[in-house]
C-alpha cells in the first residue's frame, strides 16, 4: 500500500511538473516563431513547439525529477509519514524506493530515446530554423580538410580531401602519402575527382614513385570508404543514431582519425540519461537524513552544477583539446559514486 502511494503521488507531481515545464516552452516557442522566424507559416508552429520541448525535457528531465522529490518531501515531512514508516520497521531506502524505480525507469527511457528518437528532434529543429529562422546559415553534406588513413602493417597511406561535396560527389584537392615501413614510398596529388560508393577516382592525377624517381600523370581509382559512411562523418553527432555513432567511433580507429569525439557524444547521452537516478539518490539522502530543504537545497544546487560541468567538460576534452572525454566526465562519476554512497546510507538508515 505504501508503495503505491508514494509512487501514485511522487509521479502525479513529477506529471504537474512537466506539464507546466512544457506550456512555459510552448509560449516561448510561439514568441521564437512569431518574432524571429522570417516567414510566417502556421503549420510550422505545433511543430516548432513540440520540438522545443522534446529537446529541453531531455536536458532537463533530471532536475525536474528533482524538483518533483522535493515537493513530495514537503508534503511527507509535514504529516511525518517517514517517522511514522521508520516506527513499523521501513528502512530509509524501502520508503524510498518506489521513487527510486520511477526514476531508473525514466533514466532508462531517456537512454532509449536517445538512441534514435532524440537524434530525430536535434535534426528536425536544425532543418527548422535552417529554413525559417533568420540568419540560419544552410547545412550541407561537405568535408573540409578530411585526413585519414588507409591500410595495415608495413604498407600503408594518409590521404587529405580538400574539400568534398558529398551530395554529388565531386572532391577537390587531394593530396596522399603512401609509406613502406617508415619510408615514403611516393606522393599523389589531384585537382579533383570523384566519389561514387567505395570507388574515389582521381582525375588526371600526378603520381611520384621515389624508389626509381618514376612520374606519371593519369586516371586513377582508389578503394575507400563509402559515401555513405563519410556522409556521417559529414553530419552533427547530434543528428546520428547511437549504432551509427558506434559504427564511426570503430571506423575512426581503423582510420587514423579523432575517434574521441565520437565517444564523446557517446558519454554525453549516457550522462544526460543517467542523470536522472545520479542526481535523484544524493538528494534524496539529504532530504531524508535532514527533514529540511535549505542543506538539501545547497547540495541539490552543487549536483546540479556537476552536471552541467560533466556535459561541457565532455565537449571541450574532446573537440578542443584533444584528450580522452572520460576526463570531462569526471564531475558526473562523481555523482555516481555520490549515487552508491547515498544508496549504502539509505539501506542502513539512520537517526531522524
């Protein structure tokens, strides 16, 4: 009985939450579309404004599970339902835990509708605002200064594209390095050419061999990568599936490229996911083992902060300087242990 009323009463608040979260969005989506958006289409209205508000409750689904346990809290404080449950024998983590399973399922469903359903959303707002908002530039499907590498062992070769419009495949300035061991075997070089499945044909291209001093300039069709796996390499990580993302981050390895930045967005969708349980756990132990909300509160503000830090900490160790991300998720595992040592006390209890 108990359970069912502490889970009917926490979700009910977390429900209420969410709904006046959404209609404050939606009203600041109608305003965006109003005033910034350059052309005035109704039927991009509903839309834009499901597309605002998917996109903040992913970010934000934590804190509102958060918010939802301290207004709960009050209402159990006040009528002393802990001190009474703890009187029958109910441990801290036992009165807790039907909020506890609410919020691992919602950590849960976060992390499933990240792999392809979030995805979705970041690209259709980008194609929005891409098509109605002021000063959008467009979006396209090209490489810039794309390096990778080509082949196993003692034979192998690195391989810049210029640029590479990857709607019709044409490339431009191409330049490669082939290399035996640690020698340079000979250089390639071509004004363009094109990319048509795992075929790049170089058009008129110069060749140097500089084991015999040998030059030639011709046709020449290499064996690559597909367009298709370069489209992605081509899109926002924030646009790709999460097999996808996993499909590149392999492929990167294998060609030489930056794969921590595939590994980031990675952890990024798993922090956002998780964070939900990891912020709820060390809350809830203060707010159990104190029975007030100003300490709570500071501490609720602390892991806030820790989260955010994670989320920007992942992007900048990895696009910026060039580490692993896992040391921009160090704030968020400490939330997690945070997590387990909250989850130890709760199932030991304590005074209160």
């Amino acid at each position: 009985m108990l359970f069912f009323y502490n889970l009917r009463e926490f979700l009910k608040l977390f429900l209420l939450l969410s709904l006046v979260f959404s209609l404050l969005l939606s009203f600041y989506s109608l305003v965006d579309v109003l005033l910034l958006y350059k052309v005035s289409a109704p039927h991009t209205i509903p839309k834009a404004i499901l597309t605002i508000v998917f996109l903040s409750f992913y970010y934000t689904a934590p804190i509102l599970n958060c918010l939802a346990l301290m207004i709960y809290m009050r209402r159990v404080f006040k009528k002393s339902y802990d001190r009474l449950s703890y009187s029958f024998g109910i441990s801290p983590l036992r009165f807790f835990m039907p909020i506890l399973m609410a919020s691992l399922i919602l950590s849960l469903l976060q992390l499933a509708l990240s792999y392809s359903f979030y995805p979705k959303i970041f690209k259709n707002a980008y194609e929005i605002e891409r098509e109605f908002k002021k000063g959008k530039t467009k979006e396209e499907l090209v490489l810039n200064n794309f390096w990778l590498s080509l082949g196993e062992g003692e034979k192998r070769s690195y391989i810049r594209i210029g640029f590479a419009n990857l709607m019709d495949g044409r490339v431009y300035d191409v330049f490669s390095v082939s290399l035996e061991g640690n020698y340079i075997d000979g250089v390639l070089y071509a004004k363009e050419g094109l990319w048509k499945d795992r075929s790049l044909t170089l058009i008129g291209a110069e060749r140097t061999y500089f084991a015999d001093g040998l030059k030639e300039k011709k046709d020449i069709t290499l064996e690559f990568i597909s367009v298709d796996d370069a489209k992605a390499f081509g899109e926002k990580l924030s646009h790709l599936r999460m097999d996808k993302l996993i499909s590149l981050y392999s492929l990167a390895s294998s060609l030489g490229m930056n794969k921590d930045v595939y590994l980031a967005e990675l952890l990024l969708r798993l922090v956002i996911s998780l964070s939900v349980l990891a912020l709820t756990l060390p809350l809830a132990y203060h707010l159990l083992k104190e029975r007030s909300f100003l300490k709570p509160s500071m501490f609720f503000l602390l892991y806030i902060a820790l989260y955010i830090l994670s989320l920007n900490l992942i992007k900048i160790t990895a696009q910026e300087l060039g580490r692993s991300p896992l040391l921009g998720a160090l704030p968020f595992f400490v939330l997690v242990l945070l997590s387990f040592r909250s989850l130890y006390y709760l199932g030991k209890g304590f005074r209160v």
